[in-house]
C-alpha cells in the first residue's frame, strides 16, 4: 500500500518490487477516505499480515512465515504511521516485524529509523523467509543498482 507521494519520488523502491516479482504483488495507492476494494478483498478472503514494527508487532522467523499475503506499507515513516492510525480495515489484522540482521544499505533519505529496511529491503527479507533466495537476490542486487543510481 502505496501513499500517493511515495509514487512520485525518485528513491521510491516499491516500483524496484514489482520490477521482479511482477504479478505476485500488487501496488494499492492509498486513499484516506476511500480504501481500494480490491485490497479489501484480500483482506477478507487471504490469511493477511500487516508489515509494520508496532509494540505488539510478532517478529518474523521461518516458523512463522505462515501467512498467504503480507501488506507493507511504501512511505516515509511520518507517513506510515499516518497511513496506518487512519485506515480502520488495518487495526485489526495480525503485525508482523522483521529483525535485520544487518543494517539498511537506504540510506537515501533523513529521518530514517536505525532498524528499519526500505520497502524493496523488507520484501527481499520476505521471500528469504520464504525460501526464495532467488528472487530475493535479484531484487537486493536492482536495490543496489538504484540506490548507485541515485548517489
């Protein structure tokens, strides 16, 4: 789940996401007041996670990576946690956390939080778990790239 800004910016690393893994994601730009359907739809009809390191947030293992489908949210952290405290079909789905082994190689904005992984990093921690090394690989390997790009 997209904000609206984050499509527009250069260092946005959701587009490097769908660049590899195609149609197995899917990119929902969020609206405030009026949530996609067909998100909505996934909700009600998968075994879903939300992606987010909140308190009661579960962290991911290989034990754990039992869930059909997972919602990260592609912002900067302020609007994150906006995106998250105003968008009620969120609250009640189960939070799951990743824990980096090592740190964020993006480092591609301020503000940062010392634990924390961009999107592209987060989905490729995801299909590690999932024992995709592959996948996981190609897009760590267009992170790089991009953030080479950038610099």
């Amino acid at each position: 789940m997209t904000h609206s800004r984050e499509l527009l910016r250069k260092t946005n690393t959701g587009k490097l996401v769908k660049s590899v893994l195609g149609k197995q994601c899917s990119i929902f730009e969020w609206q405030r007041k009026l949530p996609n359907p067909e998100l909505l739809k996934h909700i009600a009809n998968q075994s879903v996670a939300l992606l987010y390191p909140h308190e009661d947030s579960i962290p991911l293992g290989k034990q754990e990576a039992s869930f059909d489908a997972y919602i990260l949210i592609d912002a900067t952290w302020q609007e994150a946690q906006k995106m998250v405290n105003h968008s009620p079909y969120l609250h009640d789905l189960p939070k799951v956390s990743l824990t980096p082994s090592t740190p964020s190689i993006y480092k591609l904005r301020r503000n940062q939080k010392e634990t924390g992984l961009c999107t592209a990093e987060c989905v490729s921690a995801l299909l590690s778990l999932d024992n995709n090394a592959e996948q996981a690989n190609t897009l760590h390997e267009q992170l790089k790239a991009h953030i080479k790009s950038l610099l």
